[in-house]
C-alpha cells in the first residue's frame, strides 16, 4: 500500500514538475519586439489590477559608436524603461518624475557592435484608454555633441537614485543634476534640460530653499511651454500653487492651480485632473468660501467616478462631507460619509 502510494505521489510530482517546466519555457521562448529607426510601436492597455504589472520586451540593434535615443510617450500608462545588453548585464533604468502621462527618454552610445534588449514595465494605468507609444527617433554615428548628451543621461540616472536617499545623497543628487542641466543647455536639448530641472526642483528640503525651488519650478515650467510639453508644465504649476499656499499667498496659488487643471484636462489626465479640483478646493476652504470649495469638489466627484480607482471617488466624497459638516449641514455630510464607506468596504 504504501508503494502505491509512493509511486502515485512520484507521478503527481513530476506531472507537476513537467507543468512548471512548459509554463517557464513558454515564457522564456517569447522573443522581443525589433525597435527599428522611425517605426512607433504603439501599445494599448486597460486598467491594471492590483500586483499586475506587465513587462514587455523589445530589442534594438546597434553599431558600434552608434548614438541612439528611445523615447516612450506615456498616454495614461506610468511605465519604467530598463535597457540591458545582450549578455543581460543592466546599463540604464529610467522612471522621471513625470508619472502616467508624458515622455520617458534615454539617450547613450554604444560602446560595441551588438543589441541593446529594453524592458517596459507597466507600473500603473489611468483609464481603460491607456497606452505608450515606444519609438527610436534618434540612431545615428554619435557627434561630440551626442556624447555630451549621453553623459548627461548618465548623470541623470546616477542622480535619480539619489534622489530618495539620505540628506547627504539629496546633495549629491543636487550636484549631478546641476552637472547635466548645464550639459543638456550647452547642447541645446530642451526635453532633457527640462526633466532635469524638473527632478532638481522635486528634491526635498534642506537641500533646496524656498526660494530656490521656487525659481526651479519656474524655470521648469518656461521651458515646459517653451517645448510644448504640457504634462510637465501642469506638474510645474501645481508644484508652484503648493509653494504659494504654504505662504498663505492663496490667489497665486489659485491661479496655478486653474492653468495646471487646463493643462491636465488637455492631456486627458483625470487623476491629475481630480488632485488640481482637489488642490482648488482646499485653497478655498482656507479662503472661507466653501461652497466654491463644493463646487470644485463635485466636479472632482464626476471625474473619480468614471476611472477605475474607486478609493479616490470615497476620499473626495469624505472631503465632501466634511465641508458640509464645516458649514453645519450634518445631513448631507454623514449621506457622503455614508457613500464613502460603502465604496471602500
């Protein structure tokens, strides 16, 4: 009896073994997509559930002292890039500040004839409608210029991962984002030298004053308009709108804020949309004007409804509530109290 069941116990494992094994090879047998010069891959993708974060493989050929640039176009998608060579050793990963909408670009020379293999990873989605659109404008025997322009990427990734660190790293991340700044300016790359003045101005205090991150996000957002990139120039106003609320200086405040929703809605960003409506609000809590504040949150209250997240529609209809119990209205406040509540349980 217990050879039986030894022997039926061997054979569910290796059926289970055989499984695992067809599942990793199938996995594994999936070969990258060709990124060619001026050919646009466009992906589409829909609302991610929670730990879904799909990668996908792409491929790029290149020459040896070739300078190339991979540029994703994020449309509601936040995604990271992560180049590799074709041995599989990491070179470059690249995550701004610019979250689910606008672009992510790299910029490198290639030190040797081979591949370069590029991951994207999906790290969330605003929509149904979401998608990135991957392309190489850029891929061509590298000028000095272009060399300048890859080592100011580099400095760029080396900062990016000071970024969160200690004090002392927040420093360092200060210092090699200034180096490439000047590079990118030198060469005339205005998206590069936007992003990075946009990642010198998210840095956090003491690094930075008051007034130098507020002449940071100013810079940054010139030059946003200037190269029509309208997602980093809402991030920019928004930014500065918080900095004039901090110094209770609220019709500057709010005035960024109504240009950065203009912004956002054009970009067809709902969630930055429902934090700018949000920003708005508060701002005329703080003013004493409430039922502008309502206003601004029922609009807010339309957009959460239609994404997928419905964490966000219960935290504008808790702020809801508290307004109207604010104004001494305890109906209608313990009413969104109660919508909250079921929309989280």
């Amino acid at each position: 009896m217990r050879s039986r069941r030894s022997v039926s116990t061997y054979w569910r494992t290796l059926a289970l073994l055989l499984v695992i094994f067809f599942i990793n090879t199938t996995i594994n047998a999936q070969q990258p997509t060709l990124l060619v010069l001026d050919q646009p891959i466009n992906i589409a993708l829909s609302c991610l559930q929670t730990g879904e974060n799909p990668k996908h493989l792409y491929d790029i050929e290149v020459a040896k002292g070739e300078y190339i640039e991979i540029l994703c176009q994020q449309e509601g998608a936040d995604v990271r890039m992560t180049i590799a060579s074709a041995e599989g050793k990491n070179i470059a990963v690249v995550d701004s500040y610019s979250g689910a909408y606008g672009p992510e670009c790299w910029r490198g020379v290639s030190p040797s004839q081979g591949r370069y293999i590029l991951q994207i990873e999906v790290l969330s989605t605003r929509g149904a409608d979401a998608r990135y659109t991957l392309a190489l404008p850029v891929k061509r025997n590298a000028t000095l210029d272009d060399r300048k322009r890859a080592q100011a990427q580099e400095l760029y990734s080396r900062a990016w991962h000071f970024k969160n660190g200690t004090q002392r790293d927040m420093d360092e991340a200060y210092y090699l984002y200034e180096q490439a700044s000047t590079i990118y300016r030198e060469v005339g790359d205005g998206l590069g030298e936007a992003q990075t003045t946009a990642s010198t101005a998210a840095l956090g205090f003491p690094t930075l004053t008051k007034r130098l991150k507020t002449d940071l996000h100013r810079y940054s957002l010139d030059l946003h308009r200037r190269f029509h990139e309208r997602n980093g120039e809402a991030i920019a106003l928004h930014s500065l709108g918080e900095i004039y609320v901090e110094d209770s200086r609220c019709s500057l405040a709010i005035s960024c804020y109504k240009e950065a929703l203009k912004a956002y809605r054009e970009i067809g960003d709902a969630q930055g949309e429902i934090i700018a409506l949000n920003s708005l609000a508060m701002v005329y809590c703080q003013v004493n004007q409430p039922q502008d504040a309502l206003s601004f949150l029922k609009q807010a209250l339309k957009v959460s409804q239609k994404s997928c997240d419905h964490s966000k529609e219960a935290l504008v209809m808790k702020h809801i509530g508290e307004i109207y119990e604010e104004i001494g209205q305890p109906t209608q406040a313990a009413e969104y109290y109660r919508q909250a509540n079921v929309l989280v349980q």
